[in-house]
C-alpha cells in the first residue's frame, strides 16, 4: 500500500509564506486533498484536488502537485492558521485512503 | 447543509466489540454519489483511515482492521454504523465519521472529505 509523508513539523513568522508538503507515489496518479485541525476540532477541508478552495476557506490557502509531491501553501500566515495540516490520497493499488502523519504548523 | 454526528459507548471494555453510528442530517445518505468515512485519531496522533462504505454496501476497509471491522448502512434510518470486534486498549482513540465524493480534475481523481462529525472519544478498559 502506498504511504504519504509529511515534515512532522513547520515554523513561520507572521505574515510570511509557508509550504506544506506530502510526498508519496499515489500523488503521481491522484490529487490530495488537505485539511486542517485545530486542537479539540475535527479536522476541516482547506484544498482539494488541483487547487479548489471549499467556501469559507482564506485565499491565503493554495494547493499545488508536481511529480510525487502535493504541497499546501499559506500566502500571509495568520495566528489562527496554526495547527496540524494533513495530506490525503487513495492508494495506488487499490480502493483505500490514507493520510499523511500531519504536520505540525507553529506561527511565531 | 448535511452534518454527520456519531454516537456510542464511550467505554468498550478489552476483547469486546466497540460499534459506534453515525447519522446524516440534512441530507439523504442515499443520494448524491458519496462515500461513507470512518477515521480515527489516537490520543496526541495522526488520522488514520478505518474504512468507509458506499449506500448500495459495498465497503472498503484499513488492511490493518479488517480481520476485526464490519461498516454497515441503513438507508431506511440515514445512518451507517462501525463495529470493531475484540479491541484492546491500542483502539482508544477519538473515531470521526465524515463522507467524500470520487471526484475528477484534469484527469485525475481526488477524495475530498468536506464534511466530518465532531468526533467521538472510545475508551478501552476493563
């Protein structure tokens, strides 16, 4: 089964621009999607697919995929953008998902 | 718009089966080409994905669960449900149930969940 990765952790100053990224061999084949989780909260979509933002969900936030890499990227980080972020995708070889282990995103 | 809310016992004692639902308000499960989600999250990680099941009950399952896990739908009652046979205390987690749609862009697929329930903490101990 196809795994995803991602940097367990990320730091940006406010205001600046940050990327998140998710490698794994399905990203070849399929777009992720990412979502974003709060302590205490269920995780929320951001991005889905080559770039779709669900309404309600900052401009600030894009997605984009080359080769075995999707990556989220936040233009103009806020204090509320911190939190984890996880990348999902369908398995290369069958019908499953799976996540990438998420990134913790700290805003200084 | 459609929300999803799960409910169950919130303690499951060890070698016991944990079944937890969770029900679609606000729109019919049976309508509009979703799938049916159930992830998991152990205390202080990652999501994990269980499984998930479509209306007509075809189901695909986590390979690391499957030899204990049954998702089932009732269409009549606009729930789908969770059963996880002989748990141990690796199984406490909060569980969430959310859907997505196949979806298509330039070629290629995509499995957006865009709508979760607020989750619910199972505890397993004696």
């Amino acid at each position: 089964s196809s795994e995803l990765t991602q940097d367990p952790a990320v730091s940006v100053a406010l205001g600046q621009t940050v990327r998140i990224t998710c490698q794994g061999d399905s990203l070849r084949n399929y777009y992720a999607s990412w979502y974003q989780q709060k302590p205490g909260q269920a995780p929320v979509l951001v991005i889905s697919g080559k770039n779709n933002r669900p309404s309600g969900i900052p401009d600030r936030f894009s997605g984009s995929s080359s080769g075995n890499t999707a990556s989220l990227t936040i233009t103009g980080a806020q204090a509320e953008d911190e939190a984890d972020y996880y990348c999902n995708c369908r398995d290369n070889s069958d019908n499953h998902l799976v996540f990438g282990g998420g990134t913790k995103l700290t805003v200084l | 718009q459609v929300q999803l809310q799960e409910s169950g016992p919130g303690l499951v004692k060890p070698s016991q089966t944990l079944s937890l639902t969770c029900t679609v308000s606000g729109g019919s499960i049976s309508s509009g080409g979703y799938y049916w989600n159930w992830i998991r999250q152990h205390p202080g990680k990652g999501l994990e994905w269980i499984g998930y099941i479509y209306h007509s009950g075809s189901t695909y399952y986590n390979p690391s669960l499957k030899s204990r896990l049954s998702i089932s739908v009732d269409t009549s009652k606009n729930h789908f449900s969770l059963k996880l046979s002989s748990v141990t205390a690796a199984d406490t987690a909060v569980y969430y149930c959310a859907r997505f749609k196949q979806q298509l862009q330039d070629t290629r697929y995509y499995y957006a969940m865009d709508v979760w329930g607020q989750g619910t903490t199972v505890t397993v101990s004696s």
